[in-house]
C-alpha cells in the first residue's frame, strides 16, 4: 500500500522519516486535523513531553475511531515553541509509529499556538 522513497543522490532523512511516501491502490484518505496536547477532560499539562505524549493518543483516537492505526499514517506535519524539544518529539513519534512505519514529516519551529499553553501540534494524513 506504501512506497517509500529516499533517494540516494540527497542526504538521506535526519529523523525517523521518509523522504517520500507514495499510496498506491488506496480507497480512504484521512486529513487529522492539528491534534494539540489537552487531555479529555479539557486540562494541558505543562510538560511539553506530556503534550507530545497527548498530542500522539488524540492522533491514535481519531485514527481509532476512523477504523485506521498509526501504521495507516503517511505524512505528519508537526509544530512546535521549543526546538530543543525535538529529541522528545522523535522520541514520540518512533514510540507511536513503530521502528518500521516512518511516514514524511515536517517540523516546523513557530513562535506561539492559538492558546499560549500548547506547546506542540501535530496534524497526519493516513491512507487505508
């Protein structure tokens, strides 16, 4: 269902990505919409690992309730106040997707959210 692509004439991913991720004979296209780290009951942990952490099971609940995984994921886009917080990020996002589902990703480093206590948004487009 998936064609990874990481071309040998550039440098190749500096995170646990994929350059390219083709869908090949698919039926379903999910966007998730940027997930944000408030838990359930309406509280945002201060912790920006807490978001991440939260942020990835609001992005596993849509996907859940979509019939789909982490592993149906193709491209994550992800913003972020912090950049020192990238090691937490990719610590997360191997955690979710698993050492063999990488996806295309971007990070993008931003000065501010929509609320000022996020601290991280993640939106994905999985295929099924």
């Amino acid at each position: 269902m998936l064609k990874i692509y990481n071309p040998g004439d550039i440098a190749g991913p500096f995170g646990h990505y994929d350059h390219g991720v083709e869908a090949v004979n698919v039926s379903r296209l999910l966007h998730v919409s940027g997930q944000v780290g408030t838990d359930p009951d309406g509280s945002v942990p201060d912790e920006v690992e807490a978001q991440i952490e939260r942020v990835w099971l609001n992005i596993e609940a849509v996907l859940a309730d979509a019939d789909m995984s982490t592993a149906n994921i193709v491209r994550t886009i992800t913003y972020m106040l912090d950049r020192s917080a990238v090691p937490l990020l990719g610590a997360a996002r191997l955690r979710h997707l698993g050492a063999d589902h990488k996806a295309a990703s971007s990070t993008i480093v931003v000065a501010g959210l929509v609320r000022p206590e996020w601290k991280v948004e993640i939106d994905a487009v999985a295929v099924a």
